[in-house]
C-alpha cells in the first residue's frame, strides 16, 4: 500500500490566512500610535531580558550537568572494566 500525500484542507487554509491577516491588521491599527509603541517596545525589551536571565541559567545549569557526567564517565568505565563478563 502505497501512502498518499495529503495537502492542506484548502478550507483550514482559508481559515488560517484569515486569521493571521486580522491579527497583522489589528496589530498595525494598534501600533500606529506612538504610546502603543511604547507600550510595545517596553514590553519586547522586558521579555528579551527576562529571556537573556532564563537562558544564561540553563546554560549555566547544562554546563553543571556536563562537567558531572565527564567527571563521573572515568568512575563508570572503571566499574564496567571489573565487573564480570556474562557468556
């Protein structure tokens, strides 16, 4: 049985492309004033540090987990090395 490609529903289409260009149309209506603007800005720049914080941490915690499992990977391997081969 050979699988058939299926495309989008051209319905489910329509549906999304109408829904995307009312949300570009409210959100150019929005932004045309300038304390809008402000608003936005304010809000991108909080979220882009907020975003810089979470990333640094897990960052800092990967590198944490990655030292600890170099430090632990020689312990492992002399533990395979002693125990007793199955046949």
């Amino acid at each position: 049985m050979a699988e058939e490609k299926k495309g989008a529903n051209p319905l489910a289409t329509g549906i999304a492309g109408a829904v995307i260009g009312a949300a570009a149309a409210a959100a150019a209506i929005v932004l045309s004033d300038e304390k809008n603007r402000k608003k936005a800005e304010k809000v991108l720049n909080d979220l882009q540090q907020e975003g810089d914080k979470v990333l640094k941490e897990v960052t800092r915690i990967a590198m944490e987990l990655k030292d600890k499992g170099l430090k632990a990977l020689p312990k492992a391997q002399k533990i395979l090395k002693k125990s007793p081969k199955k046949e």
